[in-house]
C-alpha cells in the first residue's frame, strides 16, 4: 500500500532530498528538526526563506521540538513536547557519527568525537596507514580550526592526496572550505565558508552584508533576484563566509572564498 503521510526527521540536505522526493510522490510530508531552523550552515535569516518556501509547498515544519520515542511499530511519533504525529513513514536524517570501529581496533588516534587523527598527508598515527573522508577530523580552511565536514567533494580530493602519497609524493591537504549547494523544490541554497553562529563561537570578529543581486545580467530573460549574505573579515576584507538562497546562479560564491576575493566577487556579481 502506498504511504500517505511521511515524517522527516532532521531537516539538513538530506532530510529536506528526502522530503522533496516523496512529495513528488504525492505523499503529504512532516519534517520535524531539534534545533531552531532547517540547513544548520546557514544563518537563521536566511534559513527562514526555505521555511516560508516548505509551508508554500504544503510541507509542515515542526521546529525546536525533538523525537521522545515511537508508538505502534513505528507508525506513530512522540515528540519531546509532547505532540503525536501518526505517520506511514519515518525517514530519519539526524547527522553523521563517524563509524571508526576498524581504527580503534588499529589503536589509531581518535578525536574526542571519534573521528580519526590525520596529519596535513591525510596520514593517521600509523604511519603505514592513511584515513580520508566522513571519518577523519579536518582542517577548517577559513579558521584553521580542526573540524569534521562529511562532504563528498573533499573526500574525492583526499582520495588523490592519499594516492599521491601512497605513490612517493608529499602532497598537502590544504583544508575543507565546506562549500555545498541543495536543492530545495524550487530553491538553490549555496554555502561556503563559516556562518555567524561559528564565528562567533570562536571569537573571530567580522561584518556582514545582504545583497539582493540577479541570478543572471538583468537584461537576461528568466533572471531573478538571489537572497546573498557574505561575512568577511572588516580589516583584511577576507570572505569568511557566504550563503546564497535563489532559483539559480548561487554557486560562485565558494570559488571567491576560496581566493579569498572580495573585489573579484564584486565585479562579478550582477547587482
């Protein structure tokens, strides 16, 4: 029997594919998130977009409200408030752990999150063995602060550093930027670098901005406006960070982090 109603929990990139795929299915959709807000690399602002766009699409959001526990194998949720959702479906997206049970077994060194210890080579403290991608602790490229970024771009890259050294050379992983984009219904949603809430948390000091430039030159038919924040360093005009919420053309923004332009962003952004 087709399901009629799925609950999504956990409203990151996967949870909102997930939900955006059986909606397409004709199946009424429930995501149910702990924290205050849906895509926790963006900021609260810019997340509220994709909210108003969700309920648009019939999709309901339950937000600062957690799972206590399931009744009737499953069919119906109990939330941490106390409201029950009944339900044909549970998809459950609630983060990454690191499955490292192969290198506590190795003795490798683990951080306090489990995951595993590499140097700048993507070598362990084996020195026969190397580690790369969700399990391995990484360096933030825009803080330089040791960080787990489960993405599959910087896992590939790792793949070839660790191939490359495997084969004699001595390649450097420079860092993870953290850049990624989704798809949510008819949105774009693009990140890269920090947001507030990070640099906050280790005392970095920046400015924020919010531009509302066209995905495309104007005179460009089908162009629209892209809701774009950009945090960057006030003395250094360095981009720690940038997020882009539009139908289309939000991607360029990793690439100027990356350099750490902030003119080259400029002139190329059709404001």
């Amino acid at each position: 029997m087709k399901p009629k109603h799925a609950t999504v929990i956990g409203g990151g990139f996967i949870g909102l594919e997930m939900a955006e795929n059986l909606h397409a299915r004709g199946i009424d959709i429930t995501i149910v998130e702990a924290s205050e807000q849906i895509i926790a690399p963006l900021d609260i602002e810019m997340a509220s977009i994709i909210n108003d766009h969700l309920i648009d699409k019939n999709v309901k959001l339950i937000l600062k409200d957690g799972v206590a526990g399931f009744k009737n194998k499953g069919k119906r949720i109990i939330l941490c408030s106390g409201q029950e959702i009944t339900t044909d479906m549970i998809i459950l997206s609630i983060g990454v752990k690191p499955e490292t049970t192969i290198a506590r077994k190795a003795n490798l060194s683990l951080n306090e999150k489990g995951a595993i210890v590499v140097d700048k080579f993507m070598k362990t403290s084996d020195p026969s063995i190397y580690a790369l991608g969700d399990a391995v602790d990484v360096i933030d490229f825009v803080n330089k602060k040791v960080a787990m970024i489960p993405l599959a771009w910087p896992a590939n890259r790792q793949g070839r550093i660790v191939a490359d050294n495997i084969c004699g050379k001595n390649v450097e992983y420079k860092g993870t930027l953290g850049s990624s984009v989704v798809r949510v219904f008819d949105y774009t949603v693009a990140t890269t670098g920090n947001n507030e809430k990070t640099l906050n948390g280790l005392g970095i000091k920046y400015k924020a901005i919010h531009i509302h430039p066209s995905s495309y030159a104007r005179y460009y038919p089908g162009s629209f406006p892209i809701a774009f924040k950009m945090l960057f360093d006030p003395k250094l005009g360095r981009i720690l960070g940038a997020q882009g919420v539009g139908l289309d053309g939000v991607e360029i923004v990793g690439v100027a982090s990356y350099l750490g332009a902030t003119d080259d962003l400029r002139l190329n952004l059709f404001i």
